[in-house]
C-alpha cells in the first residue's frame, strides 16, 4: 500500500510469484495452506483499493482457520480484517474483531503479541459502548466489561470450537 508508484510493478511480479507458488500448495493440501492463500489475496485486495474483496476473503480465511484448526493462522487473519474495518470507519465490527484476535492470540498464549496489540489497538479493545434494544424498544447501553451479546458469541464460537474438533462422525 505505501510502494512508490515506480517499484510497484515489480512488487506485483513478485507477489504474482509467491501467490501462485501458494496457489499450487494450497490445491494440494487445502487445510495447511488454503486459509494463507485467502489471506494473500485480502492483503493484496486491501493494498489495490478493493475493499469488498478484502473483506471476503479475510472472512474467508478466518472461516478456512478455524475448521482446519490454525489458531494463530485464525488470529492474524481476525486481527488483519479488525485493521481493515477500522481503517474505513466500520468501529463496531472492527472492535468486535479485535477483540476476538486479542482473545485468539491469549487463547494461544502469544503473552508478545497481545503486548504489542494493546500498544497499537489499546482503543480498539476496549469495551465498546452498546446499544440494543430492549423488549420494549428502548435503547438500553451496558457498562459492564461483557454484554450479553458478547457471551452469546463467546458460547457459540466455544460450541462451534467444540464440535469442529470432532473427528468420528458418530460423535
């Protein structure tokens, strides 16, 4: 993204190389490099102004992460699509996904990385304020350091966790 205009073309050379070197490993084993090769193509997305593509493919990856188990690979890929939505405004998902990479990289035990995440994301993991909207429709916040929807999502990507380790099909 910060290339001057003149080393870009061979940048995209190089990056065109190491994509499709990816691209062949990721055709052959899918569950140890699929997951890297989306998040090549968000990066490269993001860096071309192309935000959608971005989005989806972080989203992608984060989904290919979790079902094959790389949670660092996960944490990363979570962490890059928080940069990305809070980049362009997007604060509420942004936040949301921060803190699902903070969580990630503590899950994994990276003490480092989740130093170095409240030096550069330390506004991003806080809390942010909620705004729902109670059984009579009115606008209700919550101060607490977990909302109810944030328990909602910890159970549900524990229960997802849970079930994606099984490996018995009876089971």
């Amino acid at each position: 993204r910060g290339a001057a205009a003149s080393e870009q073309g061979a940048l995209r050379i190089e990056f065109d190389a190491c994509r499709t070197w990816l691209a062949q490993r990721a055709a052959d084993a899918p569950g140890n490099y699929l997951h890297l090769l989306h998040l090549l193509d968000a990066e490269f997305a993001w860096a071309s102004g192309d935000y959608l593509p971005a989005l989806r493919a972080f989203d992608s990856g984060i989904s290919h992460a979790h079902r094959v188990q790389r949670p660092w690979h996960q944490a990363l890929l979570t962490e890059r699509a928080a940069v990305l939505h809070l980049e362009h405004g997007l604060r509420n998902s942004g936040q949301q996904l921060m803190v699902a990479a903070y969580g990630l990289y503590k899950a994994w035990g990276a003490e480092a990385k989740l130093i170095q995440m409240q030096e550069r994301h330390g506004a991003a993991l806080a809390t942010p304020p909620r705004i729902a909207l109670g059984r009579n429709n009115q606008a209700r916040g919550s101060s607490s350091g977990l909302t109810s929807d944030t328990i909602d999502l910890l159970g549900i990507l524990r229960a997802s966790q849970t079930l994606s380790s099984e490996t018995v099909l009876d089971r």
